[in-house]
C-alpha cells in the first residue's frame, strides 16, 4: 500500500514555503499553528488531489506549486498560475487559472503530464443554482443577486467566495478532466482521501425544516443524517444475515451428512458456545438480535454424532454473526466513548430511528437538542467509525471545535482507537496544545518564520 509521506507546498497564501514531513511509521501527524498560515488550505489542496480530481478547488486556493511524496518513490506535483486573456471588444480582460498535474512513478522514466484550466466560463449555473437552492436554502432573486439563508443579499462573485468551496465537482464542466491521462487517473483513484471540515454539523440532504423568508428548505442537522444512516446500515445487515441464514440453512443438512469424522472435544464446543452467546449478548444491547432467542443445550458427555450435529451448528452460527462484526464493533466503540463524555444522559442505538438520547432520568432528548460540543463530538466520532474506508488518509479541520478542554486532551486517544479499528492514517489540522497533549512530538508548527 502506498503512503503520503511529505508535503511540500511553495508560496501558499502567496507568502509561505511549508513542509510537512508524514513518516511511514506514524499514523498521524498534527497541524498547529496560527490563523492565516495555511493549514485549512494545506488539507484541501490534498483533498482536492484525490479522486476525482477537484479542478475547480485546486485553481481556488491561492498557493504557487505543490509536491506529494509517496512512500514507493512516486511524486505528485501541481503548479497553479494565471494567464493574462486579451479583451475581446468590450468584454473586460479577466485572469484563467491554469493547472499543471506532473506524476513521477518510481517504474516510469518519463513524468506523466496533464494541463488544465478554470475561469468563470466552467461553472454550470444551473447546477449551482440547483444545489443551493436544494441544500443550502440560497435563492437567485435577481440577474447577479442571491439571498442565503441569513436573509443576506450576495453578488455571484461573492457567492462563489463563500461558497465555492462546498459545490460539488457536478456544478463544474469536466470535459477538459475527461482526457486526464489513464495512468494519472488510476494514481488519483488509489488516493483515498476524507476530509473532515469545521462546518461538519450542517447536513447536505434535504431536512424537513422551511426557510423562513422563502419558504424552501433549510439545512438539516448533520447528527440527525448520520442516525438515519446508523437505521439503514443496521436494516442492511439484518438483510444480509437472513440472505446469509436461509442459504446455510438450505444447506444444512447436506453438510451435516458429510461432515468430518472427527470433531473438537467437549471443552472447545462449549467455549466457542460461549462466545457465542456474548456476542449474542452485544447484538441485543444494541437492539438487533433478541439475547434471549435460539438458546440450545449442551448435554454432558456427547456422543459423537452429537459433536457432528452441534460443531456443524457453531460453524453456521459464526457465519450467520460474522454479518454484524462490521457495525457491533463500531458501535460499540462510538457508545464507549460518546458515554464516557456526555452528563446526565447516554447514547443508545435504535433500530428504527438508529441513534437515540436517553437522560439519567429516562427521558429521551432530541438529538437536535444536544449541544454544539456533544454534536460535535458525536458527528466527528460517527463520520471517522463509519464513513471512512480501511486505508484512507483522513484529514481532519480543528477538532477542537466547541469541545471543552478535558475532551480536547482525549482526542488523539480516540482517535489512535478508531483507526487501530477502522485501519486509516490521519493529519489533524488544530489551534489547540490541548489535542496534541503528551503526543507533542508528533506536532509540526506551521508559522509565520517559514515564510
């Protein structure tokens, strides 16, 4: 598997030279530094590297050239300058952002070259305006004017200011990014990027909120999209364990006819029943099996077509449960945690509605209803569990948002966790000496002297 392992970035915010060393052997680093040195831009400039490939991000952000090194030898670099268009009768001169792509595999002699550019002729308004409309409740109410959901009046330009950074690639003409080199492409695809943004509570999806001037709907509520998440996942695996159960128990006895002669003693048949059963014990804490269900009975001294019949029954069983290792091992941890942080109230799952709050005096809280930390805490801590996939590169914007200090100093704990489990390297972009706590050595300074 490759690895980055440097980043070099040249005039970022057209004054500072950083580099960022990421060795192999480290599964994260730590960003710190001042506001206006870069490290926001820094995590998406690498982001937009990825598949697929955010043109229209990379011309945004104001950086000169760029350099990611690889562990297998392999180099990414991106130049980003401007070219001077003459004007065309009375149309005004204006500047196109240009975009150098340059690969160099350690098995190719030769650097695998692409060109782009961006200007304001590549955005397709009619997705733009689609999107805002839909997602972010931002009205066209003129020819140039815009109204968002604070009920403020913005130009196109300065809509795109604010804005731009959240259009989705769909919003943007990618008939120049469809004759990227293949090769390029496919280095692209095996980058695995999730980035992890400080507006992470607001949702995408269409909430059941109106705007109040307009009528149309609002943002939604990040944490509320990730319990209705948590409900489909849970109805998958409950699908995919009875298709995976009425196949072994199709074929059960036909197995069971020709099973091994010879099978395990009595003591490793209880034991592997026993684990078994906890499991069991796990699933019905979290509402997807009933523990009391399918308890069976085992008989001292077993003959040894009874050890045929039960050793056969486990094997199916460990089949039948390995369905829901994925989602129980998430969820337990996600509810160890988030229980270890929240007061007077818990988290518990529910397989209907996916998460719930419960208060120490059973009253069940709106999950809109919790605080801006503990939403935080919650959406941060599902969106790293869930969401990101076994050998990633999660970057991860101040972490520190609205949390109280004692929970800063646990997070690079939390997080070393969840990435022992879900198996992702990370670098966390923070203010904070609280997040890097004992870990300091593990702390690059991005400051105003690298300039």
């Amino acid at each position: 598997m490759r690895y980055l392992t440097e980043i070099r970035v040249k005039r970022l915010l057209g004054r500072f030279d950083h580099k960022i060393a990421f060795p192999r052997q480290d599964e994260f680093i730590i960003l710190h530094g001042p506001n206006g040195v870069g490290k926001t831009k820094v995590l998406e400039l690498i982001h937009a590297l990825s598949e697929p490939l955010q043109v229209h991000k990379i011309a945004r952000i104001p950086f000169g050239s760029a350099e990611l090194v690889y562990s297998d030898g392999s180099v990414l670099e991106v130049i980003r300058n401007y070219q001077e268009t003459l004007p065309l009768g009375e149309q005004l001169e204006k500047k196109v952002r240009q975009v150098h792509l340059s690969l160099r595999l350690p098995d190719v002699r030769d650097p695998i070259r692409w060109y782009t550019k961006f200007d304001s002729d590549d955005i397709n308004m009619a997705r733009v305006r689609e999107y805002l409309s839909r997602s972010l409740a931002i009205e066209q109410v003129g020819v140039d004017l815009w109204e968002d959901a604070s009920g403020s009046i913005l130009s196109t330009s300065e809509l795109l200011e604010i804005y731009g950074d959240r259009l989705p690639a769909s919003a943007f003409r990618t008939s120049q990014e469809k004759r990227i080199p293949s090769r390029l492409r496919e280095f692209l695809a095996d980058n695995d990027v999730h980035l992890i943004e400080t507006q992470r509570l607001l949702g995408l999806q269409p909430p059941r909120t109106s705007h109040p001037r307009t009528g149309r709907l609002a943002r939604s509520i990040k944490v509320e999209e990730f319990a209705q998440d948590l409900s489909r996942r849970l109805g998958e695996a409950l699908a995919e364990n009875s298709r995976v159960s009425q196949e072994l128990d199709r074929t059960y006895p036909t197995r069971l006819l020709a099973a091994q002669s010879e099978f395990p003693d009595e003591q490793k048949i209880r034991a592997r029943y026993a684990e078994q059963n906890e499991f069991r014990r796990r699933l019905a804490e979290i509402s997807v099996l009933d523990e009391k269900s399918g308890g069976i009975i085992i008989p001292d001294g077993m003959e040894p077509w009874q050890k045929n019949v039960l050793w056969t029954y486990l094997q199916d069983s460990d089949k039948k449960l390995s369905t829901f290792r994925y989602i129980l091992d998430r969820v337990n941890l996600l509810q160890e945690i988030v229980n270890s942080r929240f007061l007077y109230k818990r988290l518990e799952v529910d397989r209907k509605r996916g998460l719930k709050v419960i208060t120490d005096e059973g009253a069940e809280l709106s999950l809109s209803m919790l605080s801006s930390g503990e939403q935080h805490e919650l959406v941060l801590l599902y969106d790293l569990l869930f969401n990101v996939s076994p050998g990633a590169l999660v970057l991860i914007d101040e972490p520190e948002i609205s949390l109280h200090v004692s929970w800063q100093k646990r997070f690079i704990e939390d997080l070393r966790r969840i990435s022992s489990l879900v198996e992702f390297r990370s670098i966390v972009a923070t203010h904070s000496p609280q997040i890097a706590g004992k870990w300091i050595d593990r702390m690059i300074t991005l400051a105003p002297e690298s300039e």
